[in-house]
C-alpha cells in the first residue's frame, strides 16, 4: 500500500463537470492529493477520462478561448482500434461547455490522437484517425463543421500551419507501445531497418506526401564507431524549427524487437538528429544515446534533457550544427521532464514537470526563471501507483499563447485523469 503523507484538502472554487454536459456548474469541492499554493482549477471530471497528451503541441486556440481535450470511458489498458476517443473543446469563456466534435480510432496514452491546432487559424484542428485500414488525419472547422481528410497521420505541424511531418505509428506501437496506435500491421515488421518507410513531409492542403528520410538511413550511420545495423530501429518525437527551417527527430533502435513489455527488450538507445525540411543536411545534434525530452527555444537552440558525452544528467541547450553546449537549470532542474517555454516572456520562463517522486509518487509542476535561476513549485501531485507503464499519466504541462493560464493532465483527484488549470499571469509579470 502507498502510504501518502502530503495530502491537503483545498476548499477552492473549483470548476468541474456536472451531470449536464451543455454547461459545467461552479461547485466548491475539495481535491485530494495535491500540494500547492495556486488555485488549480479543475476543467473536466469522471467518471470518463479526459486528457489532451503532449507538451509540445497546441491545446488552446489563438484568442485563448477554446481548449482542446479527448475523452474516453474509463479503461485501463492499451487501447485497441475498436477503443473510440471523443475529440472535444472547453469554452473558457461560457462556464466551461463541453463541446463535441468528433471521434479517433487511433490514438495512445501518452500522445493522445496529436489532436491540436493548427497554427495561426482560429477556426481549425486536426487530429489522427483510422479509416479503411489505414492511419488518417482529420481536419475540421470547429464552428461550420466542415472536415476533410488527409491520407496519411501527422507527428507535428510547422508554425506557419501549411504542412506537417510524420513517421510510420504501427511501427512505433511495435516498438515503444504507447506512442503508436493499433489496428494497422505493419507491412515490415520483420525488417529490422526498412528502406521503405521513415520520415514523411505532408502538405495540409493537397494531402501530397513524400518520404524525406528513411529508416535504413539512419540504421547505416555508426553510433560512436558502432554498426547499427543488426538492432530494429524507428523513428519518435518530431518536432519543426520556428521559423520552419529545421526539424528534429529522435532514432531509436533496441538489440532485440520485443514489444517494450519484457525486460530484455525493454532498453533503447536514443541520439537526436537535425535536418532540412527536404531531409538533406542531417546533423546528429546529440549523440551520447540519452537524449530525451527536448524543445525548440529559438531557430538555433534546442533545450533537452540528456546525458551528453562526458557531462551527467540534466537539461541543456544545444545549438544545432555546432558543439556547443550549455548547461541549463544547474543544481535545480535536476529530474527529468516535459519542458516548454511560456509564451510572450522571451524565453525566460521554462514550464516543467517531474515524473512521481518518492513513495508518496508526487509529479511536481513548476516554473523556472533562467536570467534569476529562480525556481517556482506550481504543485505537488499524487499519481496513484496503478498509473505507471503504458497507462501512466504525465503531467505534460502546455501555456495559453499569452504564457497566462498552465493546462495540465493529472489523476491526483480520485476520478482518473484529468484536465487541470493555473493562472501564472501574476507570476511572470
């Protein structure tokens, strides 16, 4: 049994679902099993689960009105094809009303659908799914309803909202369950390195796609001296440059294919790579084989969490194309999270989280100010021990675009995960 011993009980004006789903009701509840000196406030409640996923991805439109969210009956397990998720919305402005607007088949834990924004418009989103057999993406205004389909899934969307870059997620879900979606097989699941498939560009507007880099591409490419080519390789966490110029991505590969649940194919290794968005001029940015969670601060920059060559644990900012490293949080930011800057502060405010901490297996939300190394606890959270694995719950913290409100998924309130609010704006004033 977990004993937990840093409980409160908030009496905070909370706002939550209530029976009605047209319109949320203002009610005082307590909250368990949380620490903090903020208001949090809570956006959607169960019994069904309600997430969004990622970090790096869009959650709240440009006026910062309408909030992304899924919803799920309640399971725990690996979702399978048949296992429907409900793409919704929350009108901050209207009491928090739910507002449907469609549904995915093909979606995990830990990234949801890539349900998200498209950049710069307020009006569409776009989300993957699976149709005839094959992994789609929707795109759907959100107020006349119009959607279209594209052929192939997205990973990420460039900042000036024309196109995205995807990876084969059958692949993935063989590999590292949970980042992948079930219901398609994999045509080279016993290649080990196909030529065949990679890393795609997708125009938003055509559907048109091409292949920029191949998995057996990168197999051939020594990792310090060693040949790759024996172990099953695949491609994970895509992420484009802000002035679209770039792109990064984390290759993969494991000595045994596994399925990520046994022991003995459960280790990977892991070097970040950069590139051209035609997939020419790739640079291995980091290649100790730590490299984790990571974002672009600026066109050149990119902050990560990694082990480099020589260095210990911690996050650092790697300039790409060059050696240069810089040391970022020092002594502070010394655990492992999902990181982002918050929007409108120049960079100087980095919003992070923790993986459960102790035997009370508390998430900690916080925000670091780098020109002062000041850091700034949000939260305390209590995951229950059943959250771990595949179905875990990370916090995975996203910002308003004016840095004012923190969102966050958290199952710390007795009824699964959750979708959770902070207002900062008086922090990063």
């Amino acid at each position: 049994m977990i004993k937990v011993v840093l409980i409160f009980f908030l009496n905070l004006p909370l706002l939550v679902f209530g029976q009605n789903r047209e319109s949320n009701q203002n009610t005082s509840v307590p909250l368990e099993g949380y620490i903090s000196d903020y208001e949090i406030i809570k956006l959607t409640s169960g019994p069904k689960q309600h997430w969004f996923g990622y970090y790096d991805k869009l959650q709240v439109d440009p006026t910062g009105r309408y909030v992304l969210v899924a919803e799920v009956d309640t399971i725990h397990r690996s979702p399978t094809e048949n296992d429907g998720l409900i793409i919704g919305m929350i009108d901050l402005h209207d009491n928090n009303k739910w507002i449907p607007l469609g549904e995915s088949h093909a979606w995990g834990w830990q990234q949801g659908c890539m349900l998200q924004w498209i950049p710069g418009s307020k009006e569409e989103i776009l989300w993957n799914d699976l149709e005839d057999g094959k992994f789609v993406t929707r795109i759907l205004n959100v107020f006349t309803k119009e959607r279209r389909t594209l052929p192939k899934a997205i990973y990420t969307l460039s900042n000036d909202g024309t196109f995205a870059l995807g990876t084969e997620f059958n692949r993935i879900q063989k590999l590292r369950p949970g980042y992948g979606y079930a219901g398609v097989p994999d045509p080279y699941e016993e290649n080990r390195h196909p030529g065949e498939i990679g890393l795609y560009k997708i125009d938003l507007k055509t559907g048109h796609s091409e292949l920029l880099i191949t998995i057996d591409a990168m197999a051939k490419e020594e990792h310090q001296g060693e040949d790759l080519t024996d172990y099953w390789h695949w491609f994970n966490h895509i992420l484009i440059s802000p002035d679209d110029q770039r792109f990064t991505f984390l290759h993969r590969w494991r000595k045994e294919k596994g399925n990520g649940k046994d022991k003995a194919a459960s280790g990977f290794i892991t070097r970040m790579v950069t590139a051209d968005l035609d997939g020419s001029n790739r640079y291995i940015l980091d290649p100790s084989g730590y490299t984790s969670h990571f974002i672009w601060k600026n066109p050149k920059e990119i902050c990560m969490w990694t082990k480099p060559i020589g260095k210990d644990n911690g996050f650092y900012t790697f300039t790409d194309k060059t050696n240069k490293i810089v040391p970022v949080g020092e002594g502070i930011m010394t655990v492992n999270g999902h990181n982002t800057y918050i929007n409108g502060t120049n960079e100087e405010w980095i919003l992070n989280d923790t993986y459960p901490q102790g035997a009370e297996r508390l998430q900690e939300l916080y925000l670091y100010h780098v020109p002062t190394k000041k850091k700034i606890s949000l939260g305390k959270f209590h995951e229950p021990l059943k959250y771990k694995g595949e179905v875990r719950c990370d916090l995975h913290p996203r910002n308003s675009p004016d840095g004012h409100l923190v969102f966050f998924d958290s199952t710390h309130g007795g009824d699964g995960r959750q979708l959770y609010m902070i207002d900062v704006s008086k922090i990063i004033e």
